[in-house]
C-alpha cells in the first residue's frame, strides 16, 4: 500500500472511531444504555420475585395436605 493509502486509511479509521465515541455518549442513547446496564440486576429481581412465589406456593400446598 502506498503511503497515500496509509494515510487515507488511517483517516477513515480515524473519523470511524470518532464517530462510535459521539454515538456511544450522545444524550439519545443514555436510555438505551441505562436500561441494558440494569437488565443484570433486573433478571436477579425477577428470579428473587419468581422463587418466592414458588416458595408460597409450595408452603400453600403443603398446609393444605395436612
């Protein structure tokens, strides 16, 4: 590759990372990226919620067989 080529290469890669940056911390994606942070801890209230309804359910049935 010529060193014109490396250059011109060297640019786009260059915008093209800029271009991520300003995509990943503009003000429109805050939400998007807020809510994907939290699907983690989301999941763990879920299966918390899930557990302890299983959890009645089984005591239920276990004092109505008695």
């Amino acid at each position: 590759m010529s060193s014109l080529g490396h250059s011109i290469w060297t640019i786009v890669v260059f915008i093209t990372f800029i271009g991520i940056v300003l995509w990943a911390f503009s003000s429109r994606r805050k939400k998007d990226f807020d809510e994907a942070a939290r699907l983690a801890l989301d999941d763990d209230d879920i299966a918390t919620t899930t557990d302890k309804a299983a959890g009645k359910a089984a005591n239920n049935k276990h004092n109505t067989e008695e």
